[in-house]
C-alpha cells in the first residue's frame, strides 16, 4: 500500500531525536528485539499503515467500541460524544501510576478527552464527561510522543482513555515510530472494548492495562450505564491475555510487555470483586498483575446513589486482598 500524501507531508515535519544505545549495543541481538517495542517490528513488516488505513475506516462509521454507534464522526457524534480529531487533556511524565510503569522518570501519560463508558463515580469527569482538553492532530499527537521519551525520558506511553481515538492513535504511532519512538505503548482503558478494534490494536500495544470494573451486570447498567460491561470485558481480557501475556518486567522492574489489570473497589462491592478476581485466576495468564485499587471516593454523581455516598473501609479492602492471596494472584503493592 503507497504512503499517503497527508502522511508524507506529516512525517517531514517530525524531527529524528534517537539517542544512542550505548552499552545496549553490545547485547545480544535476541535479548534486544524480545524488549523492543512490538510496534517496531509491525512497522518493519509494513502492517502497521494497512492498520492505520483500516482504523480510519471507522471515522465514516464507528464501530470502535461495543456500543457500535455507526456514526459518521465527520459529521456527528455518538454516544461517546468525541468527533473525529483526537482531544488530549494533558500530557507529562506522571508519577502516580503503577511502580512498574513509573520507575524513576515517570510513564508518559496522554489524557484523552470524552469516555465511552458513563460512571457516575468518574474521578475525572471533567475529561470523560465534558471532554477538557485541546484538539490536536494526528502529527501533532505523534510529535507529543516524542517529546515524552527525548525531552521527558519517560519509561513509556500511556494512553488513558484511548478506545474512541484509535484511528488517531495509530497513525501518531505510525509518524513516531518512524522518527526514532522507542517506548512501550500502554493502552490504559475503561475494559469495555470491542474486539475488533483489539485486533486492530495486535502488534502495537506492548501493555494492556484495562479497567475490570464488575462481575455484575447489574452493577455495569446502574453505575456506568451499560448493559453488557461484564461479558465486553472478559472477552476483551482474554484477548488482550492472548496477545501479549502476564507482565515482563526488566532488570530494573519496568514493564515493557504484558497484561496489567486495574479493579476498584466500591463500598459495599465484595462479593462483585470476588467474581473479579476469580475470573482474572481461572481465564488468565497466571503473571497477569493485578491491581485491586482502594482509591474510591465519592466523585460525580455518586452522592445520589446512597451505596456510593461512603468511602471504602478498610475490613473490605483487606478482606478482597486476602481473597486475591488466597487464590494466587499476582497483587501489585
């Protein structure tokens, strides 16, 4: 497939910043390509502008996630509400994420605006709800990419929010990768995914971290509004289990490949987050890790749910670890 006008013209516009290897030269060339990012061989194969080609097909008719709208997203929006230019929020090294990810100079976060799911306890309903941010263009979301890794040295790129922006995404990596971008790509998402778009997705994402909100279907229609969320997520958990396994992690305990799985904890929610993580023991990977988060506060609308109005305490936190301990997961700490 020839290279398009609009990506010729973008590409000469991104400036080349590699930074020498050094002592990396000297290992072995296997051990180097297992840790390269997985994006590099799909350029050097020549698949990753036929993804790129065929994400852009869903800009007409978007069918990106479960909710399969078919909109034209040139014209108008779907449930989601995002149009078909990319909305960052922020971008910078952040230093609040998972330890394997922040290591010492942060992973290199890139907030998308708007959200396919509706929690009513979004602790950035700001950028999910009311789409905070700037509009920017796909040359323009590559060029952040590289200034994450060659003027901010983080450890990785990291999407949060990225499922409605995936055309955009693809071709940002597509110019960056071809001007020296090296990270590992972490795809950082709600988990309610369409496994379409995942395989779009196979061979560029190096780390899935998804969101496992609920076992309960019940919990999905009433606190996210949607009526399928525990059925999208396991499908999407097994494939993205399939294409990149439990988590690597590096000498220095960076992760550069593999499954990272988000669950929060909502007050009154045990025997939910049981069903969580006796789906991640059975389904999945046994290096899988997992993250059972306690950070819930009543964010958004939570206050007029009367389950919500609380913080989680500490006896059912404690309880939901021992669980996981008890089943043989691998817990982050």
């Amino acid at each position: 497939m020839t290279l398009s006008i609009g990506l010729k013209y973008a590409l000469k516009f991104l400036k080349k910043e590699q930074k020498p290897e050094g002592l990396n030269f000297f290992k072995k060339k296997e051990e180097r390509m297992s840790k390269e990012p997985i994006y590099l061989m799909t350029l050097e194969k020549g698949y990753l502008l036929k993804k790129v080609e065929e994400a852009k097909k869903h800009i007409t008719n978007c069918n990106l996630c479960p909710h399969k709208c078919g909109v034209n997203r040139m014209e108008e929006v779907g449930i989601c509400k995002a149009n078909h230019r990319a909305i960052v929020s922020s971008y910078g090294p952040h230093l609040g994420e998972e330890s394997v990810l922040v290591g010492q100079r942060g992973s290199g976060t890139l907030f998308f605006g708007y959200c396919n799911l509706s929690c009513v306890y979004c602790q950035n309903h700001e950028l999910s709800v009311y789409g905070e941010g700037e509009t920017v263009s796909n040359e323009r979301l590559a060029r952040m990419m590289l200034a994450l890794q060659n003027d901010y040295g983080c450890h990785n790129i990291n999407l949060v929010t990225p499922t409605h922006f995936v055309p955009n995404i693809l071709e940002a990596v597509y110019l960056a990768a071809q001007n020296g971008l090296k990270l590992p790509i972490v795809y950082n998402s709600g988990g309610y995914e369409s496994l379409e778009t995942l395989r779009l997705l196979e061979g560029v994402i190096d780390i899935y971290m998804p969101d496992f909100k609920y076992s309960s279907t019940e919990y999905g229609k009433r606190y996210s509004k949607v009526p399928d969320y525990p059925e999208r997520a396991k499908e999407a958990l097994e494939e993205m289990d399939r294409q990149v396994g439990g988590l690597q992690v590096d000498s220095g305990n960076i992760a550069y490949r593999g499954l990272l799985i988000r669950h929060l904890m909502l007050p009154g929610g045990l025997e939910d987050t049981k069903g969580v993580l006796e789906f991640i023991k059975k389904k999945l990977s046994p290096n899988v890790l997992v993250n059972l988060m306690n950070q819930y506060y009543p964010a958004h609308k939570a206050v007029e749910y009367e389950e919500l109005r609380e913080r989680l305490s500490f006896m059912e936190y404690e309880e939901a670890y021992n669980y996981g301990v008890k089943l043989g997961l691998r817990l982050a700490k």
